[in-house]
C-alpha cells in the first residue's frame, strides 16, 4: 500500500483516509467523523473507536501514514478483489462468503454493501 503522497501513475484511482489503527492493527476508513468502533478495548485516551495517533484536533502526528488503496485493478496479477469498508465499524474487510463478526454490529457481520453503486472495490497486491 502506498502512503502520504501516491504515484498517481501506479494508481489510477484511489481513495485516501486509511489508517492504521493503533489497538487493534486494522484499516479503517478515517474521512467521517468518529472512527468507527474498535473490538479493541476502551481507554481514556483512545475511547471506544479505531484510535491512529491522531491528536484532539483531529490531526495526525507526523510518523502516521494516510494510506491511498486503489479501487482499480491497473496492475497485472497478484491482486486480490473484494475488499471494502464495513459501513458498520469503518474497517477494511474482505467481502467473501465467510464474513466475521462487527464490534458496531452487535454481534453480526461486517456490513460492506456488496456492489451497490458508489461502494468502493479495493483491489490489494499479493505479495
């Protein structure tokens, strides 16, 4: 994954606003307000949501990256399709048949809205 300043040439489209969570190592999408919740337990510091290191202005300390994930494939093999945002919990998932469970969604799934227009694809490299 690419961070802070993307080759737009590798990646012809993208969307910016991942971070990596600093409780529970996920990806969650950081471009609403509040960040989702975190199946990380509650501290005074972080509260209930996907903690980056951001301060309380909502900036981020230098040292913290802004992950770029493409949402087209523009590579040629080793890629993986079907990754998306749960809408529930703001994590970076994969949208397969075996679904695990959602910290936002009392107990159920992770809730990624399939192929619905307006609903990203991320498209990972295998390494």
């Amino acid at each position: 994954m690419v961070h802070d300043d993307p080759v737009t040439a590798i990646f012809v489209e993208y969307q910016t606003n991942w971070r990596n969570c600093h409780k529970c190592q996920a990806m969650y999408f950081a471009g609403h307000s509040g960040n989702g919740a975190c199946p990380a337990p509650y501290t005074e510091e972080t509260g209930w949501g996907h903690y980056g290191g951001e301060r309380p202005d909502s900036t981020f300390p230098k040292g913290t990256f802004d992950f770029y994930l493409p949402t087209k494939n523009v590579f040629t093999g080793g890629v993986e399709n079907g990754w998306r945002a749960c809408w529930a919990c703001l994590a970076l998932v994969y949208d397969g048949p075996d679904k695990k469970s959602c910290a936002a969604n009392d107990g159920g799934v992770h809730d990624c809205h399939g192929d619905e227009a307006g609903v990203y694809n991320f498209v990972l490299l295998k390494v």
